[in-house]
C-alpha cells in the first residue's frame, strides 16, 4: 500500500481549508494470489504466454516466460516423479520447494526441464509438508505443458 498526502491551502479571509489525504492502494498480479493444489495421478495442463517476473535458475536455463504455481502435500515420505505427458510451444521448467519458505522468487530446486514428453524423480519429500511445485516457461510466446505427479506406493 502506497500512501500520499496531499495537502491544499486555500486562504480565504473568512476562512481556511486545509488538509484531504488519499489513501491509494496499488494492487499488482501476483503468482501466489489463488494457487491450485495438485493430487497424486492427476493431470494438469500448465498453459502460459507472456512474460513472467520470476527466473529461478536452479535448472541452468533462464525462464523469462509467465509462472504457474501449484501446492502439493504428499501423503508418503519417498522420492516424486513429475510426469511431462504433452507439450508445446517450447520448454519448460519445473521447480519445487517448501512452502514454508515463502512464495517468492528464491529458493526453488531444479526438477528438469522439457519440451516434451518425459518424467523426472524428485525429493524426497516429506509427508504432511506443503510444497510449491512451480513451472516456468522458458519462452515468452504461448506454452502448454500436461503433466502429473506420481506418489510412491502408500
């Protein structure tokens, strides 16, 4: 929130008006403002165009591309796979990290990169604990990316 104040003088013989402040509030898109949440075997289609204002790293590419992020809770301590089922319009990037931690720009860990089908283990992640799960696109024209996570065994 940004806030101004503005003061007017008016003299006036009789009189003096003096000070009206306006409150602004400056609202700008956030990645994090309604985040859905993935289930193991699930599939989801990562779709973006545009650019983005987050660029990881962690996977050695940059990802100037519009951000996708997603919660997981994984019912089973284990090793994750993500599962890259189709894609178009270029590679993507795929992070995670502890939720915990914050939803920002730092701290994301490479999971891989795709521009196709593909899968790509991850973790271990812990039972009970929220994760982030975040795909970036490396490009900035239109990208689409199905994929899904799958659990180990209960």
């Amino acid at each position: 929130m940004s806030k101004f104040l503005l003061q007017f003088n008016f003299w006036n013989p009789w009189f003096l008006v003096s000070i009206l402040q306006l409150t602004m509030f400056h609202f700008t898109w956030s990645q994090c403002a309604s985040i859905p949440t993935l289930t193991c075997g699930e599939a989801v289609t990562a779709s973006t165009t545009g650019t983005g204002v987050w660029s990881p790293g962690s996977c050695g590419f940059t990802t100037p591309g519009h951000e996708r992020i997603y919660t997981f809770t994984p019912n089973v301590t284990g090793m994750h796979t993500l599962v890259i089922t189709a894609a178009s319009g270029g590679f993507g990037d795929y992070f995670y990290k502890l939720a915990s931690v914050g939803c920002n720009s730092t701290g994301w860990i490479c999971i891989g990169d795709a521009t196709g089908p593909e899968s790509n283990s991850f973790g271990p992640l812990t039972a009970g604990m929220t994760y982030y799960i975040l795909f970036d696109s490396e490009v900035t024209a239109a990208a689409s990316q199905t994929f899904r996570l799958d659990c180990p065994p209960d």
